[in-house]
C-alpha cells in the first residue's frame, strides 16, 4: 500500500457507510491493497462464494467509491 494515508481514511469511511447493508446479508469487507487506482477488497462471511457478490462489489461498492474518492479507479475482489 503505497497511497497516502488519507486515501485510506477516505475509502474506509466510504465503506463504513456500506458495512450496515453488507453485514445486514452476514458479509463483511475489508481493504487488503490499494495502488495506482486500484482497489483490492476481501469479502468475507456470507459474502465469500456467494454469486450475488461479484454484484454488490461492482454495482455496490465500486459505484459508490468511485464517487466518493475519485482516486480509485477500479474494485477487485480476493
């Protein structure tokens, strides 16, 4: 993780506004790396494996990152 720390504050705050939803389906998500606009999550709980993820990972958390830290480019999943 080569980015500046208030990237990481900025993108964890945006997550902590989406835990509620994904921990109210028994999943939780955590940063493992973020360089160059690209943003590496692992999705865990009910999250890991399920098929309705790569879904909220893209259209979910993705979009909403996007907008609120123009750094990240773009989400993948561990």
């Amino acid at each position: 993780m080569t980015d500046s720390p208030d990237i990481f504050d900025r993108i964890e705050e945006a997550l902590d506004d989406l835990r509620p939803y994904i921990a109210s389906h028994r999943g939780h998500v955590e940063v493992v790396d973020f360089e160059d606009g690209r943003l590496v999550l692992r999705l865990g709980g009910a999250c890991h494996g399920c098929a309705a993820s790569t879904i909220t990972l893209k259209q979910g958390i993705e979009v909403r990152l996007r907008k609120t830290v123009p750094e990240v480019r773009v989400v993948e999943a561990v």
